[in-house]
C-alpha cells in the first residue's frame, strides 16, 4: 500500500488494519497532511472554458461554455483536479477546516455525499453519451429516408446519392465495404520457359564476367616502390 496524504495518518492506519498489514509512515514526497480546502475562481478572470467543469469529479462547478463559471463550495472536495487545466490561472485552493487535517477533516456523511456525487457523475456522463449517440442515429435515419424519397432525374444525380447515402450509411462491417470496391485487376502469370530464362542468362552472363576477369591483370601495389604494378 502506498502511503498517501488525502486520509493522513489515520487513514493509513485504517487501511493497514483492513488489509492485514503495518502501517507505513506518510511518504514526504507524495505531498504532506494538511486541512481540507475548497477551490475558489477568481470570477474576474475566468474566460468559461469549461475545462475544469470536465475535470471535477463530483459536479462542484457551475457555469457554461464563453460564461462565468463558480464553485459549489457544500459540493467541493478539494481535490485540486480543476486547477491544472484552467490555462488563466483563476483557480486557487483554500483551507477550510482549520487544524483538522487528513481523516480528521471530513466527516462521514460528507465523505458519503461525496462518494455519491461522484457515482452520479459517471452515470450522468453515460447518459449523456447513450442519448447523444441516439440523437445522431436518429437524426442520420431521417436523411436516409429523405434521401431515398427523392428521385435522381439523371445518371449524376443517381451518383450523387450514392455517395450521400454511403456518408450518411456507413458499412456495418468490412466486408460490406470491400463488396462496394472495384475488384482487382487478376496478375497475368508469366509461361514457366520465359520465367526461367533470366535466370539461366545470369548464370550465363556471370560466368562469362568471371572468366574475361582472369584474363585481365590486376593492379597490384608495391608497399617498396609506393606505386602500382601489373600482375595476374
């Protein structure tokens, strides 16, 4: 187990005595125990992004898109996830529990709300997703049957409705893509004579090489003389 500073010492002990194990000391360079804090935005700086309401785990954060956003202070973890992708530095975290610290900063039922809170935003987010892929779906039917209701008055535009209607419909596999392709042009196989000739002239054509090459003298070097002699 990796000690680490949201529970502090206390939650390295409770978590040792459910896993059986020793309690580790708090590791200094995974960050220190300290008081809870709430994130704050400087409202007169905020540009509404929309970055760090993607990054808050529990939904701590109001605002729109090109509108100013705010925290939900009852709502916010202290989490720190907001503050690295705001790209104005508007966000700043601060303590709100005094000298209570680590475990001690929270209490059960904050900690249930928050655990719930963050369950609900995971279901939110698939929703979201489910229901937008429904809008396209839908939306994608209706010019397919649009597309099908209108008549093509002209080779051309029978064309042109078959590259909407590709668009509009993709292939629900490859082989329903492959099956719209020009097919392959069959390879032309070579007679196994002419295939074997190239062959048989190199052998040639290499033996001829070799033997005018025993016929010529080669430069040899003289390491005495410093220059190049004939020789076979």
């Amino acid at each position: 187990m990796q000690p680490l500073p949201p529970g502090g010492a206390e939650g390295i002990r409770r978590l040792s005595a459910v896993l059986g194990t020793e309690p580790l000391p708090l590791d200094p360079e995974r960050g220190v125990e300290q008081p809870r804090a709430v994130a704050r935005i400087d409202e007169s700086l905020c540009i509404g992004c929309t970055l760090c309401i993607q990054a808050c785990p529990v939904d701590a954060i109001a605002g729109a898109a090109k509108q100013m956003h705010t925290i939900i202070p009852e709502l916010c973890t202290g989490c720190d996830l907001c503050v690295p992708p705001c790209p104005v530095d508007c966000i700043d975290m601060v303590p709100v529990t005094g000298e209570r610290t680590g475990w001690d900063a929270w209490t059960q039922e904050q900690a249930d709300a928050a655990h719930a809170r963050y369950v609900a935003r995971k279901q939110r987010l698939v929703r979201e997703r489910e229901e937008n892929d429904a809008r396209l779906a839908a939306k994608a039917a209706a010019k397919l049957q649009a597309l099908q209701a209108e008549a093509a008055a002209s080779d051309a535009e029978r064309a042109a409705q078959e590259r909407k209607r590709a668009i509009i419909q993709p292939p629900s596999n490859g082989r329903a893509r492959s099956s719209r392709l020009p097919a392959a042009a069959p390879r032309r196989r070579r007679p196994a004579t002419l295939a074997a000739a190239p062959a048989a002239t190199t052998t040639t054509n290499r033996s001829n090489q070799d033997n005018e090459r025993s016929q010529v003298p080669c430069a040899v070097r003289d390491p005495a003389r410093g220059h190049s002699r004939a020789g076979h």
